[in-house]
C-alpha cells in the first residue's frame, strides 16, 4: 500500500541570505552566551535573528505583526528545528528587547560587530562617524526614574519633522564596505558638537581594547570640529579628519590665500592647496579643495540668487531716485546707505544729479532768479561676471583639518577622499530610514524599548552590508560579474538587488510517513552563481543532500 503523502510549499526567498549571514558570524550563540541558563523555547539569541529576518524581509510589518511575517516561511529551516511562526509573537519579542536593554545596546553590537569583523576580514583603518534623527509618534513622557534612558523629545530634525519627538542614533562604519562598527542612541535633543566628541572617544577606547596596534583615523562632519573637541581628541591619542565650518574665521582667510595658489589634482578634477596650522588645540594639516564640479554647481546656484538681487536692489534703489535732497551730501549720504549689504558681485553706477528751486507756484518768469537747489539720486544695477564667478569659486572651496600632519602616513589626496567618502555612514541611515524598513514606523511605547530597537536596526544594517561585501568582494577576485537591474553586468550589485532577484524562491517540504524530502523551487543559474560565491554557509539554506 502507498504511503500518502504530504506536501507543503513556504517563501524562502532571500532569507537563507539572512541566516546565513547570521550563522557566519555566530549571532545567536553569541548572544545566548551572555546568558546560558535560558529557561525559554525561543532563546534571546533566536529571537534577535527573526527580528533581523523580519526587517530585512522588507514588509514594513512591525514587531507584534512577526508572527504573520513567518507564517508562510520555513521558520524551523531559518532558525531552527522545533520554531514555529506562533512562538514570535509580541510576548517573546517584547521580552528580548527588554532583554537586550539590559545588556547595554552599545556593548552588545561592539561585541557582535568585532566578531563579524573578524570572520568577514573587515579592517577599522578608516571609520565615519555621524548621527541623525528619528520621528516618532506619541507623548514619550520624561522617565523620571531612569536617569540612564535617552530622552524621547524635541529636537532638531534632519527629516523637517519638528511637530514630532524624535531619538537620535550615532553610527560609525568602516571605509571599507560601509559596515557599521559602532552603534549609540541618544537622547532627541542632543547636539552634535557635545555627542560626536563623546561617541569617537567611546569607539576609540573599544576598539584600543579589541585591537591596541589598529592606527585607526575617525572622519566626521563640521559638527565635530571645535577648539574644546579637537583639544579632547588629541589628548586621547585619536587621529582624526573633519570639515572646518564655513563660519569660522580661520577657514575664511584659509580659502581667501588659497586664491593664487592652487594646485590641480593628477586628474584635473579639483585643485588644492594646504597648509600647517599651529593652534592652540595642536599642530594641523588644513586642506583647501575646490572641484571643478562644485564651482558649476556654485556658479549656478549664484546666477539664480543674482537674476534675483539685480531685481530686488534695481526696486530698492529706484526707492531712492524718488526722493530729493537739499544738498549733495545728503543726496551722497542716501546714496551710501542704500548700498550697505550689497553683494559684491553688484555694481551700481549712480549719477547725482541737482534742480533749481523757485518760490512761488507755477512756471517761473524767464528771469527769475532760483532760491535753492535741490539733489537727486539715478542709479543702474549691474551684475559683474567676473565677481561672479570669483565668488562662486570660494563659495565651492571648503576645508579639511586633521591632526595627521605627516603626508607620508596619509596622503592629501587621501585624507580628501576619506572626508569625501563621509557618505558611507548617510548611506546607512538611508537605509535605517527606508520605508520598507524595520523602523519606517518606531511604535514601541517605551523609551527602552527603542533603544533595544536601534540595536535591532543596526543588526539587520551589519548583515546587509556583510552580504553585500562579501558578494563583492568574491566578484572582484574571481574576475566575475552578475547582471544588473538594466542587465548589464557588474561586479558591484547592492544586495537590494540581489535580494530581489531570489523573490519567489520557495522551500517544498514533502511528507512521506517518517521521512521529510526538502526541495528548493525556482532556483535559477544566477542564483546558485550568487549562492557559491557567498560560500558553504549560505548554499545550506538552499541545497539538500539526499
């Protein structure tokens, strides 16, 4: 007699990527190692895996919804035998997150992010660190008992959310690959010249423990360059690069001397010119850049702010040519103070002119003699190209400081393409903040289960990228490439990509009395292309021996 069989059919997907990750860098256990006495069916470590396979599913489905996320994926296959989609729910996730709070966010990823380093070959020569905001909905009372907890309030927000309260993230990645390394939430009103100072120092001093010999050169923003910080910074041994602020005086006169010496880069697409600051803080090496493309985008941004002015200031001053004036020099006196806050790219020719005066109404008789005179003000606005274009040109120059004085151990082309590459960490709160994303909607009601949250998001960030280095990475030497969304080939997909193409790939379980047969549906050439140059721990999620 045959044996009956059953089948049934579950959304793999991408997510063997996920776990895969997760399994190299050993997430779960860990975790679970920080407390190895768990009396739970879903360990701590378990369930942080099926919130980051939940977020990087990208349903826009929030933490309470996880257990529909899973209800047509192979949970047992991606987290392990005896998991099912009812044992996420909110009650188990909820408690992890509380769970993870306890632990203290920072240290948990610094110890997760160090271990993935390690399996993954990433170096820490060359860290970018930033912060930015996230809005939230609902009135976050102040915890008066818990001074530790960051405070949900308002701030200034890089989304233009003002109406909202907000908590801040700061974030630190690698150069290379841009993997996150360090994570710290913050409170919503926190200001980046007191945090960015704090959160380097912090990173330092972790990473001065994890590797002591890594000569590691941290890259911010303006919003990290202070006398007091810098001070700070060089007095805990931290190497450094940042933007000066276009505000200070310093800088100023820096862009102002480079004028008539400027050195074009090898491959003409900016010029530079630097120069050894002695300050108060410590000796500097200050870089003036100004790129061929930043003038354009100055010079156009300067002739529509000029169309602009020669309008306004041709109204102001025909305001002027109205009125008459009993003498010249209140005429010149006019004229002069009209003219305070003109741009220096306007020029305005001015002609005084005089106007016998009569007593008397009417036309005066031939040989009436005048009583007076009184002044006049004409005037014409015109737009000088050639200011133009010299105000346009220091408008693009900005200035790079960093306390590695010696061009031998960082080069200027270097340092400038480090500050440039200052996008590795904004790319990371793109991607915190896409719509699709876990945190497209923070709706957890206590302030420490937004912290424990951050952690959850910056997981799933440092499996993304860990994916996609890797990914490159094996291109790159096997000389390889896969096609792309237009598909042309390339040897830099982004894992978004990658991720979608293993859409509709589904796990076929097939029940016969005891004996379970796994099959993977749809897997194409690509597919297990991708799935080899990833290595062993991904293909099992995708291959079955018999």
């Amino acid at each position: 007699m045959q044996r009956a069989e059953d089948y049934q059919n579950e959304r793999l997907d991408h997510l063997g990527i996920v776990a895969g990750v997760c399994q190299e860098i050993g997430l779960a256990a860990w975790l679970d190692a920080l407390e190895p006495k768990q009396q739970r069916v879903v360990s701590y470590g378990t369930a942080t895996v099926a919130m980051i396979l939940n977020g990087l599913g990208f349903a826009n489905r929030q933490l309470y919804l996880v257990p529909q996320f899973f209800e047509n994926k192979p949970v047992a296959h991606l987290l392990g035998a005896g998991i099912s989609a009812d044992m996420l729910n909110d009650d188990c996730l909820g408690r992890t997150l509380d769970w993870l709070y306890a632990q203290d966010v920072t240290t948990v990823f610094a110890g997760i992010a160090h271990q993935a380093r390690q399996r993954f070959g990433v170096k820490a020569r060359h860290l970018h660190v930033d912060t930015t905001s996230f809005s939230v909905n609902g009135a976050y009372e102040t915890n008066q008992e818990n001074e530790h907890v960051i405070a949900i309030t308002h701030g200034y927000s890089r989304d233009h959310r003002e109406d909202l309260k907000q908590w801040m993230l700061a974030l630190a990645t690698t150069h290379q690959g841009d993997i996150p390394l360090f994570l710290q939430p913050l409170s919503g009103n926190s200001s980046d010249k007191e945090s960015l100072v704090k959160v380097i120092a912090d990173l330092h001093a972790q990473l001065r423990q994890q590797e002591p010999e890594e000569k590691t050169i941290y890259v911010s923003d303006s919003g990290l360059y202070s006398t007091a910080n810098v001070r700070q910074l060089n007095q805990a041994g931290v190497r450094w690069v940042s933007r000066v602020p276009e505000t200070s005086k310093e800088a100023k006169a820096a862009v102002i001397q480079a004028e008539d010496a400027w050195q074009p880069s090898a491959d003409g697409t900016r010029s530079m010119i630097v120069q050894q600051m002695d300050l108060p803080q410590g000796p500097e090496r200050w870089i003036v850049v100004r790129s061929v493309d930043g003038v354009k985008r100055a010079l156009q941004t300067a002739r529509k702010q000029a169309d602009k002015q020669v309008d306004a200031w041709a109204k102001k001053l025909w305001h002027v040519s109205t009125k008459s004036f009993a003498c010249r020099e209140d005429a010149q006196q006019a004229w002069e103070q009209s003219l305070k806050g003109l741009p220096e790219w306007l020029e305005v020719s001015v002609e005084l002119k005089s106007q016998a005066v009569f007593e008397g109404r009417g036309r005066p008789a031939r040989d009436a003699e005048p009583s007076g005179l009184r002044w006049s003000v004409t005037s014409q606005v015109i737009l000088n190209e050639t200011k133009l274009l010299a105000y346009a040109q220091r408008k693009a120059c900005f200035v790079i400081a960093t306390n590695v004085v010696d061009e031998a151990d960082t080069s200027n082309e270097e340092v400038i393409s480090l500050y440039l590459e200052q996008g590795s960490v904004e790319r990371g709160f793109r991607f915190l903040k896409d719509p699709l994303f876990l945190a497209s909607s923070v709706f957890v009601k206590k302030p420490e289960r937004i912290v424990a949250l951050s952690l959850i998001m910056v997981l799933a960030l440092l499996v993304y990228r860990l994916a996609e280095h890797r990914l490159r990475e094996q291109l790159l030497a096997s000389g390889q490439t896969i096609p792309n969304q237009v598909n042309k080939p390339t040897a830099r997909p982004t894992m978004r990509w990658v991720f979608q193409c293993f859409e509709g790939i589904e796990l076929l379980q097939i029940r016969t009395g005891t004996r379970t047969e796994s099959v993977v549906l749809r897997l194409q050439p690509l597919h297990q292309k991708i799935l080899s140059l990833l290595g062993p721990a991904y293909q099992q999620f995708y291959f079955f021996s018999d």
